[in-house]
C-alpha cells in the first residue's frame, strides 16, 4: 500500500532517498540489521539506567549519608573521635577523622570525581546537609578507589573515607561490555552471512552483464534457494539464446550459400544468350542478387563464434583507419590505455563499416577514440549528405537505403549499419547518430570497459 503524497514532497523523499540511503543491497541489508540493533541497545541501557542503576546509585548513596549523619551525631554526643573510629570501621567500612577547629577551605581539593558516579550522592548531600559545607573527592593515594567526603561543621571538619564501590556500582560496564560484545559478534556473523548471499547475487548479475558483452562465462548457481533458482533460470535462457542465435546464423548462412549455385548458373545463362535488349537489366538484376547475398554472409559472420580477447581500441582504430583508402581521414586519440574484451573481428568489422560509409560520403573524416569513467567512445565525422534526423532510426533497420545518397550504384543493400549496431550491441555497447561539427553526419560508438 502506498500512500499519495503532494509531487514536491514526493520529489523531495526521492532526492534524500537516494542521498542517505545505501545503493548496494550489502549495504542496505547491513543497514537492516544495524540500525535496529544500535536502537536496542540504547533503549536497554537507557531502561537500565533509569530502573535497576539509577534506583541502586541513589540508594546506596541515601545510606551512605545516613551513616555519615549518625557518625556526626555520635561525636555531638560526646563519644571520642578513637570510638568512633573503631566502631564505623568494624560496622560501616568507614575511616574517619575530626579536624577540631578547621574549615573546608583549609584542605586542597583532590581529584575530582565523575559525575555520573558521584551525581547521586551530591543530591543526598544537598538534601541532609542544607547549612553545612561539604566536599567530595576521591584519594589520589588510593590511585581514585577511595572517595573522601568533608563535611564542616561549627567546631571543625569531619573526613569520611570510604570505598568507592559504596555509592557506585560497576555492573552497568560489565552490561554494556556483555552487551555490545554479544553484538558485534552477531554483527561479523551476519556480515559474513551476507556476504556470501551478495556475492552470488553480484556474480549472476556481472555473469549475466558479460553475456550480454559476448563473453561465456562459466557460472554455478549457488547460495539461497532463490539465488539458485535465478541463477538456473538464468543459464537455462542463456542456453536457449544461444541455440536460437546458432539456428538462425547456420539458416542464414545456408540459404545464402544454397541460393549462390542456381544463381552462378542463371547468370551464365544470361551471359551465353544472343544479343537482347532485355539482357542488360538480367545481368544487373542478377548482380544484385549476388551483392545481397554477399550482404547475408557477411551479416552472418557478425554472429560468428569468436572468441573473446582483450583487445587494444587504439590499436584496432588506428590500423583500421590507416587502411582506408581515404587518405584524409584525421585520427585522434588520448594517452589513456583502452582495452577491452571483446570479439576482435566482429568489432573491426563493425568500425570499418562506419569508416567506410563515412568514406564512401564524404570527403574529409576525422576519427576519435577517448576514455571516460567506464566507457569508451568512438566518434566518425563526415563532411557527406547526412542522415535526416527524422530517418536516422530507420538507417540502422536491414536492407533500409536512402535513396538520396544510397543506391545500388554506390555498393551498399542496407546491411552495414545493421551488422554494425548488431555487433556493438553484441558488445553490450551502444550506437548512435548525429550532426557532425564537419557539416556531415556523426557516428558515435560507446563500448563498456
């Protein structure tokens, strides 16, 4: 169920979506997992805080104050300082000492204590001794395990030392450690879990991304049950692909080779025959029937079996270019290396194509390779007719010619940038057409790296 929201805001929840949230399917997945557990904790530490902790910190600071309270009453009663002693050690754990005649002010301050530790006791303080200064600190001698509290009162100071374990309880660390150990543990367990799902996730779709490059790759469906059913599902349609392309190349290439026999005898024939008006137009016919059936072979071994090999793009144009009969063709390129995988003879037959059609048309060309983030793009520049916009969709359909500047006199029956767009996109590249900054038309050829 969705939920129709005004178009700006949609647009907006659109933009931040794609700025915030992770691209990758590892990466939202983890993201899944984290998130709710980092919630979790917080939650538990914070019910830990404000129940069992919190009500325990500030108990045992009340107690602490009461027996500080009553170790003070006990001296105002006139019992010695060397009784009290003994008997706040032996019964609360405390050290004491009376400064007669001092004040706070007298004594250094210590090392201070944190206030998530002494927080709960300074509250107490406040609360039993409202007319009275008092201090807390912790020992230094005692490396801060013993907390000191003073308390001045009209005939001196009271010190009262005492563990600092009293007021603090350090089971609230142990719960986090515990916690957050127990955590990140789960946490490296579920990203090796994931990983293992993405990476066949992440094989099927590059296995898959390289078919349709031309490249075979050898996969095996593995991981979840879904990924292995997609996985064989996959190989299954790649299977049937290639027997369907197999079928119609061995169609082709049979019923153009079959057709060429009957053909070379009725063009004998013809040749043999007494002088007849009509025996021109037989010879022409006949010639262009052999020129499509070249074009159906020719079309043919576009779908051939090649293998694929890491291919040099500078080279192949280069050499491609100083072959061409059209000597004033202008061939730029960058320093970047530009290689790919690809079938080697498929795609020089195909930028031949368009060197030659750019020849056949025009005068001056100029040819240039160069490299961006993950492609690489060829462009052919003419100073020729063009191709009207309007008709340069229908240029790549087969057997389509355009009658203006295209015709059975210039040698091409409509397959060159057929077979062309056939072979680059075979490549999982694509082909374009547009208006050249020579006047004529622009060919531009992008191959993925």
């Amino acid at each position: 169920m969705h939920i129709r929201l005004p178009q700006k805001m949609e647009d907006k929840l659109n933009f931040w979506r794609r700025k915030l949230l992770p691209r990758t399917l590892f990466f939202r997945t983890m993201m899944l997992i984290f998130v709710p557990l980092i919630v979790v904790q917080i939650v538990s530490v914070v019910v830990f805080f404000d129940g069992s902790w919190s009500r325990m910190g500030r108990r045992l600071s009340d107690n602490l104050v009461e027996n500080i309270k009553v170790i003070i009453s006990l001296k105002d009663e006139g019992m010695s300082v060397a009784k009290i002693k003994n008997t706040v050690a032996h019964d609360m754990g405390i050290e004491f000492n009376f400064y007669e005649g001092k004040s706070i002010s007298s004594f250094s301050r210590r090392m201070k204590l944190n206030p998530m530790v002494v927080g709960y006791l300074k509250e107490s303080m406040q609360n039993v001794f409202v007319d009275n200064k008092w201090m807390i600190s912790l020992d230094d001698k005692g490396k801060g395990n013993n907390l000191i509290v003073l308390v001045e009162k009209e005939n001196g100071v009271y010190e009262f030392l005492c563990a600092k374990k009293k007021i603090f309880s350090s089971s609230i660390f142990m719960f986090v450690v515990w916690m957050v150990a127990t955590s990140v543990f789960l946490f490296l367990v579920s990203v090796l879990f994931l990983r293992i799902q993405v990476r066949s996730i992440a094989e099927l779709a590059q296995t898959a991304e390289n078919f349709g490059k031309g490249i075979d790759d050898d996969f095996k469906p593995y991981g979840s049950s879904e990924v292995r059913k997609a996985g064989v599902a996959f190989i299954e349609m790649k299977r049937r692909i290639i027997r369907q392309i197999a079928e119609r190349t061995q169609m082709l290439a049979g019923i153009s080779h079959d057709l060429r026999t009957p053909l070379t005898r009725l063009k004998l024939m013809v040749t043999m025959m007494d002088n007849n008006p009509d025996k021109k137009d037989f010879l022409a016919d006949i010639d262009e029937m052999e020129k499509m059936l070249n074009g159906y072979l020719s079309f043919v071994k576009g779908q051939g079996d090649e293998a694929s090999i890491e291919v040099d793009v500078d080279a192949l144009v280069g050499e491609i270019v100083a072959r061409s009969l059209n000597k004033n063709i202008k061939f730029e390129t960058s320093d970047d290396e530009k290689i790919i995988v690809a079938k080697e003879q498929a795609l020089k037959r195909a930028i031949t194509n368009v060197v030659a059609n750019a020849s056949r048309y025009g005068k001056k060309i100029k040819v240039t390779v160069k490299k961006y983030d993950r492609k690489i793009v060829i462009c052919v520049d003419d100073n020729g007719p063009g191709i009207p916009k309007e008709k340069r969709e229908d240029a790549f359909k087969a057997f389509y010619r355009l009658e203006e500047s295209r015709n059975k006199e210039t040698g091409g029956i409509g397959l060159g940038l057929s077979i062309t767009k056939d072979i680059i996109t075979a490549h999982g590249g694509k082909i374009s057409l547009g208006d050249s900054r020579l006047g004529g038309l622009q060919v531009v050829i992008e191959l993925p790296l």
